[in-house]
C-alpha cells in the first residue's frame, strides 16, 4: 500500500493521503536531521544591542561632528537629505529583512530576497533622483541628497545580508558588520570633513566606506552561509511577484512610519527655516538613542516570536511580547526624569550651549521614545504573525493624525509643536497595535482548534474508530 508522508511546503502542513491505518504502520520513521540549537535570547540580544549601539552611535556622532566643527545649517543639510532619502528607501526595501528573519518555513531562498531587493532599491534610488530634479533645491543641496541616497542604496543591500544572519540566529556576524560599518563610517566622516569642511566631501566617503564593508564582509558570510554554488540572483518573477505582493504592505507600512517621523521635519524646515530644523533634528537623535535597545530586542527575538506563533505557542509568545511591552514603558519611566535631572549639562556637552534652551522639546521627545518603543514591540509581533496588511491600517491612521497635526501646531509653536505632533501620532500607533495582536491571536486560536478538530476526526474514521 503506497501512502504519501506529510511534509511542511510553504506556509502549511500537508497531510499524505491516508488510506487506513495500514498507512500509519508502514510509514518510515522520521530522519532525525541535527540542527544548531538557537544561543540564549540574552546572548542574541547581547550581540544585537552592541551592533545596534555601536552602528547608531556612530551615526549620530556624524551628526555631533557636523555640529561641533559646522553649523546647524549645515546639520540641517544633513538632516534633510535622510529625510528625503529615508521614506524612499523605507519603501522599497519593503522591510525584506523582517520578512526574510520570520520566514521559519523558508517559504522563499535568500536569492529571492537579495534579486528582490536589488530592483526595488534601483527603483527607489531613480526616485529620489526624480524628487531632485523637480525640486527647488540648489546644486550643493541635491548633490547632498544624491550622495545620501547612494549610500542609501548600498545599507539597503547590506539590510536584506543582515536578514538571513538574523534568521540563522548568527546575531554575532550581524553585531561585527554593523560594527564595521559604524566606526568605519565615522573615523572617516570625520576626518573627510576636518579636513575639507565639506559636507559633500564627508558623505562621499560614508557612502564608500559602506561599500568596502559589504563587499568585504556582508558578501561574503553570505556565500559562506549559503550551501555551496548557491546563486544570489535568481530571476524568477513569478516568486519574486509572490514575494513582492506579500511584503508590499510592509513596504507602505515602513514607509509611512519613517514618513510619520520626517513629516514635522519637513513642515518645521518649510516654516521655520534650516537652523531650527537642524536643531529639532539634533534633539531627536538624542531621545531616540533608546532605539538601539528596541531594534536589539526586536531583532534579537524575531525568529524565535515567528517560531512560537508558526508552532502555536501562544502563551509563550504572549509572554515574550509582555515582557518587551514592559521594557518600553521602563524607558520613559526612567528616561523622562533622568532627561529632567541631566537634559542641560547632555545638550550643551554633546553640541552647544544653546540647544539647552530647548530642554521642554526634548523631555516631550523622550517621552515619545517611550511610546514608540511600545508601538514597536507590538510591531515585531505582528510581523511574527505574518499579518503585513493590519499595520498598514495602523500606520496610516498614525501618519495622517501626525499630519494634520504637524500644520496644526508647527506654524504657533515651532519644534515643541513638532514633537508634540509625533507624539499624539506614537500614542495611535499603540493603541492600534494593540488591537491588532489580541485580533491576531483570536484568530490563530480559533483556526488551531478548528484544525486539530478536523484533522483528529478525519484520522479517527480512517482509523476505523
């Protein structure tokens, strides 16, 4: 009697076509396949955070230097091209490496991933080339968003290398390539722009200093970790397109959210000028400094998140997910007095004298930290639930109260109506969340008991019971 064993495919359990309880005697015993048992989530979380602290502490140093040896107009330069360059590149990257980290039934190859990756980012880098062109910037200002948005181009590419560390549990290799990148990028920033006091000149040298490390180290762990002879580029369209259609709402998502971000910039940049702008961005460099701490949890446990959700853990997946919740409360809990004891000496030791005169701003900034710490917890667990559709609805509703907001409050009070304007969008995005992993979990529970009730009775009339 032939019978066909069960296998996973994709994303779901296919039974073989049982024929009686002959079937079940005569199949073969399972082949026990070794696998590398996951490191501790606190030694995953231990490489994450010092990757995450080193590569953000070394870019906000970028902007600490352009501060001490320039002028906030010229952070502001800096800032605006970020934010030009950032929703973009938000998009197209359609958050592969969240993606790729969840992918516990390697549904896709990482030469899906990688091909994928490499012709959004084509495309997002001849928009913000278009963006540009019908800009009113002048020629030194689109030559710094054109140089930002190159170097944006080879992050993206490193992005999608750090994804399949990230699912392999490899957070060591990731921590050493950020690391790389980090103080790589700033030693030569900084000595670019000593020495030339050109903007231009500083971004240049980022931007191929990321280029040496992804070449030189993201590459090539990733041919190592691959099995041997394995592509990286695989033209296959109809996977890329059912790759593309699945990870697309993240790409509105996470363009959004980085639009929910840069939104006060640009309204505040347009009423108040590149000073004020320079300054806003500067303040909030330093209050989302908790943002190591998130992205290193969140990164750290997004395997093992999918794994508890793909397996039904849900108790244990709700656990994990309380924890963190409890984590980004902590952050304001502590950050907002600390930022009131210590807030002046921090502003004016780290840049100037003057940016202290916005102690308020940056309390209400910190503050906000706290908030989207929580929203972005609660994000990873839906991305560990595979629902890419619901955080779009979210993030929208966030984006547009940001907005509406941002041209409500920015024109009367300046930078405290920005940061007050993303935090009014923060606290959206975490009660929309919110709703949306106890929907997720309703739903997965009742399909699980729906699924072992079916599939015990069909088993039970084959068996003959």
């Amino acid at each position: 009697m032939e019978c066909e064993v069960g296998v996973a495919t994709q994303n779901r359990s296919r039974i073989g076509n049982i024929s009686g309880p002959m079937c079940v005697l005569n199949a073969p015993l399972p082949i026990k396949i070794p696998t590398v048992a996951a490191p501790p989530l606190r030694v995953a979380f231990s490489w994450t955070l010092a990757g995450n602290v080193i590569y953000y502490g070394c870019q906000w140093g970028m902007l600490s230097v352009l501060a001490k040896l320039g002028s906030a107009a010229i952070v502001g330069q800096f800032a605006l091209g970020l934010a030009v360059a950032a929703p973009v590149f938000m998009f197209t990257n359609l958050q592969l490496r969240g993606v790729q980290a969840t992918d516990s039934r390697s549904e896709f190859a990482f030469a899906d991933y990688f091909t994928l990756r490499c012709m959004a980012t084509s495309l997002g880098f001849a928009a913000i080339v278009t963006i540009v062109l019908f800009s009113r910037y002048d020629r030194h200002l689109s030559l710094i968003v054109l140089l930002v948005a190159g170097a944006k181009v080879v992050e993206s590419l490193s992005d999608v290398t750090l994804g399949l560390m990230q699912k392999k549990e490899r957070l060591d290799q990731l921590a050493t390539s950020l690391t790389l990148k980090g103080v790589a990028s700033i030693l030569v920033f900084t000595t670019a722009f000593w020495w030339s006091r050109s903007l231009v000149a500083a971004v240049a040298a980022m931007g191929l200093t990321w280029l040496l490390v992804f070449f030189s180290y993201d590459f090539r762990v990733v041919r190592r970790t691959n099995r041997p002879g394995a592509i990286l580029l695989r033209a296959n369209f109809q996977i890329l397109k059912r790759l593309a259609w699945l990870s697309l709402p993240l790409g509105f998502v996470m363009a959004l959210m980085s639009l929910n971000t840069n939104i006060p910039r640009y309204v505040l940049e347009n009423y108040k000028g590149p000073s004020e702008f320079g300054i806003y961005a500067s303040l909030a460099y330093l209050g989302t400094a908790a943002s190591l701490v998130i992205n290193a949890v969140g990164q750290s446990a997004s395997a093992r998140l999918s794994r508890m959700f793909a397996d039904r853990q849900f108790d244990r997946f709700k656990s994990l997910l309380c924890r963190f919740v409890l984590l980004g409360l902590v952050i304001g809990i502590v950050g907002v007095p600390a930022a009131a004891l210590f807030g002046r000496y921090a502003l004016s030791l780290v840049y100037r004298p003057e940016y202290a005169h916005y102690l308020n701003v940056f309390l209400v900034m910190v503050a906000t930290t706290s908030v989207l710490a929580v929203a972005s917890f609660l994000g990873y667990g839906m991305t560990a639930a595979r629902s890419f559709k619901v955080p779009l609805v979210i993030i929208g509703g966030s984006t547009l109260t940001t907005v509406v907001l941002s041209f409500g409050l920015i024109p009367r009070f300046g930078l405290m109506g920005a940061a007050l304007a993303l935090l009014v969008g923060a606290v959206v995005q975490v009660i929309g969340f919110t709703v949306g992993i106890i929907l997720e979990l309703k739903t997965a529970g009742r399909q699980s008991t729906l699924k072992h009730t079916v599939y015990g009775s069909e088993f039970e009339m084959e068996a003959g019971f």
